[in-house]
C-alpha cells in the first residue's frame, strides 16, 4: 500500500543519489546549518530530511500535532520541530547507558536549548527521562512518532520487539511513525551471528537489521502499515565505506570523512558487510479501516 501525497521514495537505504534532491539538500541545511556542501552527504542528516519532508507530505507540520520521540538524545530536529509544531516530547534514558556521556546526555533533562543551534520555541519542546519498553503514555497520545538511528540500541530482539510494539501503540489511529535504523547492504565471508559479535565488540551493542527482519522485529509488532513498498536497491555509498575498528579506531576506504553513508566492521583482518540508515515511513490503520 502507498500512502497518497508521498512525492518521493521514503521507505528506502540511504543513498548518495538522494543528496541531489534539491528538497533534501534544503532540508538539511535547514535543519543543521553551517555545513559545508560535502557535508551534507551523512547519513544523519539524510534521516533528519526525510523525517521532515515526510511529515510535511503526510500533513503532519502544524500547530495542532503532537509528535514523539523514542530515543531522543538531543538530536537537532527535536529544535527544529519545536519550532513547527504543537509540542514535541522528546523521550531517552538521559544520563544512563553507553551513550549517557554522548547523545543522551543528562543535562538535556534541565537546559535542552543549550544543545540547540538556533533558537526555538521551548515551551513546545517536552523532554522526559524514559524506557523506550515502557512509554509512559496512553494508548493513541501522538499524531507522530519517530525513532532515528536509535532502536537497534535497545537491548535483544524482543527489547525491539516491545519498543516497536510501544512506538504502534502510542500512535494514533491515522497516524504516522517513522524508524531509521541499520540495514545490511551486501555480503560477508562472516556470517550473521559473527557480524553481529564483531560489531560489538568494536562499535557499540547494536543489532543490524536485513529487510526480512525489518518485517518480523519491528514491523509486525508495531501493528503499523509501510507508507510504501521497501525500496532495497543497493545504495551509493560514493565510493566510501567508514570503516570501525578495536579500540573505537575509525577509518575509511578513501581515507575521507565524507561521504557518509556505508559503514562496516573490520576486525580480526576480515571485513563484515556493509550496513547503512534504513527509513520506514509506516501509517497507522485508522478504525474505519481497521
């Protein structure tokens, strides 16, 4: 089923090709300003662009929406939909976790606009120290939810599971979410379990999703609908794979920082395959379609 008003391909891998979309590059300097052109090529500020653009298709840009967030950290679109919406509630576990001193840092919980680069209407940015497994809301609060690049943190498979579940049920009948996380994107002489072993082990706990698992781990459990078919064409990494290495080592097959778009696990002198961002824009039945 393709949701009507959609005018790109959002439920899709990261793809160079979609830097050349002049609404993308807009977006994105729009969003995170002051970057300079080559810049703009990183997979985080594909998924703020597309998260943007695909609420504004589904309507979802507007004094009267409420929007969730799962995962939050202090990421830069929180700011920027503060200044466009009803009320963003911005949800983490703030101040714990590996990423307590990083992305999710405790202090966001008291002084948020010191994490802004511009500034934004506060009253309309809520953030609250909260378990992704246990969203402490009723049933149908929001008009959207999203999660970027943060769900394939959340523990085990059935830590997702639940988290997915929780995304589904907070959404409003009519609703729309929407998930980026990490994909594989092509083969390995490593098999699955050993990626998956690896990229602990050198980068952070973290679970790589394959589309078939897209489907059973995130998808179904949600109850949500994809706005549009999954796009699985292999993406364009520019040539530039981020490599990750022991120790927190990173380094890139060109030896550039951009683009940034495929990243894999070199250890032990075998290379895992490659992953990059996957969006899944996913409505919510509304009860006359139920």
């Amino acid at each position: 089923m393709t949701h009507p008003g959609l005018r790109r391909q959002y439920v899709k891998l990261c793809d160079l090709r979609d830097f050349a979309d002049t609404a993308v590059r807009e977006r994105i300097d729009d969003i995170v300003p002051g970057l300079e052109p080559s810049q703009r090529a990183h997979r985080k500020n594909w998924e703020y662009a597309l998260l943007a653009l695909f609420l504004e298709d589904a309507g979802l840009l507007g004094e009267d929406t409420t929007i969730l967030s799962v995962g939050a950290g202090h990421e830069t679109v929180l700011f920027w939909l503060a200044n466009r919406v009803a009320k963003v509630v911005a949800t983490d576990i703030y101040g714990e976790g590996i990423f307590g001193g990083l992305e999710a840092d405790r202090s966001m919980l008291t002084d948020p606009a010191s994490f802004s680069p511009y500034p934004y209407r506060e009253s309309h940015l809520e953030v609250r120290h909260m378990d992704a497994k246990q969203l402490e809301f009723d049933d149908g609060s929001f008009d959207a939810v999203f999660s970027l690049s943060s769900i394939e943190h959340f523990g085990s498979w059935a830590d997702i599971r639940r988290s997915a579940a929780e995304i589904g049920r907070v959404l409003r009948p009519g609703g729309a979410a929407f998930v980026v996380t990490e994909c594989f994107v092509s083969r390995s002489l490593l098999g699955p379990r050993a990626i998956q072993e690896a990229a602990s082990k050198v980068a952070w706990p973290i679970k790589i999703f394959t589309p078939q698992t897209l489907e059973s781990e995130i998808l179904e459990p949600s109850g949500l609908e994809l706005a549009q078919p999954l796009d699985t064409k292999p993406p364009d990494t520019g040539g530039n794979v981020i490599e990750l290495h022991g120790g927190g080592r990173i380094t890139s097959t060109t030896g550039a920082d951009f683009p940034h778009i495929g990243v894999r696990v070199q250890r032990f002198g075998l290379r895992t395959r490659t992953w990059t961002s996957v969006a899944l824009a996913m409505t919510k039945p509304s009860v006359s379609d139920a």
